[in-house]
C-alpha cells in the first residue's frame, strides 16, 4: 500500500453524513463529527492532498459551531446514481450485521432494498432505527435538499471499476477447514483417523516443517531452527521485565517425543514424524494497512493454524498459529487479491488455485527485505498440556538481524500483576480511545511477556470515559487473555485443537455468532459473528473503487471516503 493509502485509514469517520445538491456539478458535503472540536476545521486525506471540513460558518456550511463539518466541492450526480444502484445490488435484500466502527461487536443491523428509481437502506441500533433513500437517477437530487447518508454497510460515492456482487463464501474464501485441504495428500502431513500415524506429504507446502523451513530460510537446518523455538520454553525468561517460568513440559512433550520418534533422545527431527496437523488457512485481510498491532501487512495477513498431536493423532492441548504478512500494495493490488479469494468459491482446482495465493506470503524469500528474507510477522502459541500450570498464551517474532524465532511481548495484554490496580485505571483513563497498551507506562513495565488465561480484567478505580464499561470491555477484550476466554465464551482456542480426525477444525461462538452477558456487567448483552464481519470486509475491498483524485471529481471520492467503514484495530 502507498503511503498515501496508509495516510488515508487515519481519517476521521463520521457518525452521521448528508449531501446537499447546489448546482448542478456541485454540492455540499457536511459530517457530523461529536469528538471533534465545535467551530473548527479538520482535513481528509486523500491521495496524499488534504482537503478542509468546517464548522465556522463558511464554505458551504449551514452553522457556525454545531458540530457538522462542511465542504463545498464538485460532484458528478451521473456517478453518484450509478454508485446507489450497485450499493442497492449488491446488498438488496439481505439483512447486514452493523459492527461497532473499528470494532467487532455486532450493534445494529441493515437491510436494504430497490424499488423503482430509488434504494431504501433501514438501520436499526440499540432502539433508534434511521431509514435513508438514495437516488439512483441522477435527476432525482433535488436542490438544496439534504439527503442523508447511510455511514454503515458498503461505501457510498463512487461505482465499484470491478469486482463480484455476490456475497463472499466464509468457507471457501475466509475460514478455510475442507478436509481435501487440510488433508491434501501433496500438501499436507494429516490426521485420517486418531491411534495412526499420519500420512500424505511430509514435506508438502502447507505442512508445519515446510513452513518453518520457509522462514528459516536457509539460515539453519530445519530440525535446529524448530528445536531453537522450543527450546525456549526451557527457560526461565524475563520479557519486559517481566518473569517468564519456564514450561519444560511444552519441549518435552513436543521436541522431545518427536526427536525419540526420530531416532532417539537428541536427534535431528524428521518430517514425517511431525505432531503438528492442518486445522486451517485463514485470510486476514481485514488486518491490513498497518493501523492494527498485528497485520501491518498492506493487504493484511495469511495465517496457518496447526495443531498438536502425540505422533499418532490423539490430540494434545496445543495450537500454534504461523501470520504472515501479505507483501502486496496499491488500492488496485490489494482488490485484486480479495477477488482472488473470493474467486477461489468457483474454482475448478481449488486446492492448487489456494496454493498459488499462500505462496505468495509464505515462500521462502517471500519479502526480501524483512528478516531471514520471510514475510512471517508473528508465530503465536496458545497452550495446556498435562503438565502445564495453567493455559498460556505467547508469542514468537524473528530477530530483527535474522536467526531464530523469538519470544517477545503479548499485544495488548497488560502484566497480570496490574489487573485490579489504578495504574490499570490510568492507563485507560489517559488512553481512551487508542487503547494501545504500551510497553511501559506510569514509569514501570507494562506489557505482558506471556498471557495466562483466563483472567477476569477489572479495575475498581474510577475510569473517565462516556461509557466505563464499554472502555472496560474493551481493554480486557483486546488482552489474548480475553478474547479466548471470558470476553468471547471460548474454550481457549478459536479453532480447536481437540478437533477429531475427520473433522472440520470446530470453531468458536465468537467466529460464527454467539450472544453473552459482559461478565463484569451481566446487564449488558454482546454480540458477536466475527466471520460475518470479515466476510463484509472482503466484499467491501473486493468491490473497492479505489478512488483517486485524479479520476473522480474530489465530492465522490470524499464522500467514498467518509462512508468507508474504519479498520479494525483490535488484533486478534
């Protein structure tokens, strides 16, 4: 993605939007925007240029201080029309799950239908419902009449260059669990049924030892370069000052009966004695951009989720997660790599057609400039086995001068021994909204070097924001602790390790739709369908409009702007 692209993301997204037509080429956009200063300016950017909002009275807007920012600019009401009536398309008659902006909890709804000349979105949030009418003639703009504009669901100002309308398939293209995919005979190392060894490919491209092969890219043989991962849970490690006891059990229980199954204790490892089986390909598009701790990738991230097994696949209480960035940039790049994976749906060679897309980040040498020449961004484990005290959560990243995989921080997890304190407090208080947990903060260590779960996060110090428990939720939602317990309803993994051979890898509530009480304020109902949101996000890039200045009178493409949902920014 350029750098204009990225400036883009930050613009600022407005809680309500309407366009008033004042000639025929020209109109007046106005935003309301309640967390920006009454009686000032504020810029969009796009392609790199800034163009100036008010709220002073001048420039096409209607009040002086009111909280609505105004521009007066072109716009083509031919282009505009056109845009309503794929928008009407592409989501008639199906009813759209609206998600918190930037956000993934599930707050309203949408439905949206054509009729004659004109589309009809209604939304309903909480207990208001707002209903808007888009024209689709571009006669039917009135002068000086305000039309409001719905901020939620696609974007609205300018027609899709291309693309699919159809909605995108969360199994084919997102979530992908096919047993002919995670069973590959050329591809993969699998399970077929527990109390045997696995079979297929040993070496196939989408196996656990491949992929590690990839990323050590040759700096070491693959056996040494797995052990040295490992290895690391025998020690006792101190990660941002924080302790970090050693879990020998993990080396044991992994390195140690695979090396015995290669021939004995200190063995150089063999592929095809691998614990590790495909549970799934996972395309996370929506993490691209940069704007979330994890997926700096422009086009977001690829990931491959094993799990363990005891060499005769009976599952073990280990998954371990490969992300990748994806090294792809440019509006056009990106929208042509989602309807790559929306294509996949349709494919007549499906798994060879994947392949060539998981190449494209996990090949050895798949970004020449990052470390080991690997577009690896992290490497998460997610852990109970018999002798483990407790689950745990930790993360791997590779050194920085190349080498190994190595353990750092957790995103977003305070250290447990901050949950209940008003540093805890503080941090939210002096934070919110940009919740982005530092390393340190209040002059100590403040992010967790490994996370432990479950935890219940609390603090039962005064905290400032609108809404306390929403920031509450918030913080503990983004921890790895929470989201793969009490946040969401989960059993600790998201796709789970106990998955049976034969099985599709079982998924957890919060990827496919589960509603449960906030369990600091059981009052409070949350809803969430991740897939669902991912699947919109798909289809919004897929069918993006890549608007430049260049091409489209500034109005539409500012108005595609501001209706463009905000990237998600929390990190799982």
């Amino acid at each position: 993605m350029a750098q204009d692209d990225k400036e883009n993301l930050a613009n600022p997204k407005p809680e309500e939007l309407r366009l008033r037509r004042k000639k025929d080429n020209v109109a007046v956009i106005s935003a309301l925007f309640p967390d920006r200063k009454p009686g000032s300016q504020l810029d969009l950017i796009i392609d790199g240029k800034p163009f100036t909002l008010s709220d002073n009275g001048e420039n096409g807007d209607s009040k002086e201080g009111d909280g609505w920012f105004s521009i007066e600019t072109e716009m083509d009401f031919e282009l505009l029309a056109k845009a309503n009536e794929i928008f009407g398309k592409v989501s008639a008659e199906r009813e759209r799950s609206i998600f918190e902006p930037g956000g993934r909890r599930i707050i309203g709804n949408q439905v949206t239908f054509l009729e004659g000349e004109e589309v009809f979105v209604k939304e309903t949030i909480g207990r208001e419902t707002r209903e808007f009418i888009l024209p689709t003639d571009p006669g039917r703009f009135e002068f000086d009449v305000d039309f409001p504009i719905p901020v939620h669901g696609l974007p609205i100002g300018l027609p899709a260059d291309s693309g699919s309308g159809s909605r995108a398939n969360i199994d084919e293209s997102l979530m992908i669990r096919k047993l002919s995919v995670v069973n590959d005979p050329s591809r993969t190392w699998s399970c077929q049924s527990t109390n045997q060894q696995p079979s297929g490919n040993p070496v196939g491209e989408w196996t656990f030892w491949k992929l590690m092969e990839n990323i050590s890219n040759g700096t070491m043989p693959t056996s040494d370069f797995i052990k040295a991962l490992f290895d690391q849970w025998n020690t006792n490690l101190v990660i941002n000052g924080q302790s970090v006891p050693a879990r020998p059990n993990v080396y044991d229980e992994v390195i140690g009966d695979w090396e015995i199954r290669s021939g004995g204790p200190g063995a150089p490892l063999l592929p095809d004695q691998s614990p590790f089986k495909l549970l799934g390909v996972v395309l996370r598009l929506d993490l691209r951009g940069g704007q979330a701790i994890y997926g700096g990738g422009d086009a977001g991230e690829g990931r491959f989720v094993f799990s363990l097994h005891d060499g005769d696949c009976n599952s073990l209480g280990k998954t371990i997660i490969l992300e990748y960035k994806v090294p792809i940039s440019g509006c056009d790049n990106v929208r042509h790599w989602a309807q790559q994976w929306k294509d996949l749906e349709s494919s007549a060679n499906y798994n060879s057609d994947l392949a060539a897309l998981t190449e494209m980040f996990s090949a050895a040498g798949a970004a020449p400039s990052r470390p080991n020449g690997s577009a690896i961004s992290q490497v998460r484990t997610n852990e109970l086995l018999p002798a483990s005290p407790g689950w745990e959560l930790r993360e791997f990243v590779l050194n920085q001068s190349g080498g190994i995989l190595e353990q750092t921080t957790v995103k977003q997890e305070p250290q447990q021994i901050h949950n209940n304190s008003a540093l805890l407090a503080d941090y939210i208080n002096t934070h919110w909204p940009n919740l982005t947990v530092p390393e340190d903060f209040g002059g100590t260590d403040f992010l967790a070097g490994r996370a432990p779960a479950p935890i219940l996060w609390n603090t039962p110090f005064p905290l400032t924001p609108p809404d306390p428990d929403e920031a509450m939720f918030q913080v503990a939602f983004d921890t790895c602790s929470g989201c793969h317990t009490l946040e969401t309803g989960t059993n600790f993994a998201h796709l789970h390790y106990n998955t049976q051979p034969g099985q599709e890898a079982i998924l957890s509530g919060f990827l496919t739709g589960i509603s449960l009480p906030d369990p600091r304020q059981p009052s409070i109902m949350r809803t969430f369908n991740d897939l669902d949101r991912r699947a919109d996000d798909l289809d919004l890039v897929a069918n993006s409009a890549c608007p430049t200045i260049e091409r489209f009178p500034i109005g539409n493409a500012l108005l595609q702007e501001l209706t463009l949902p905000p990237m998600v920014l929390d990190v799982h």
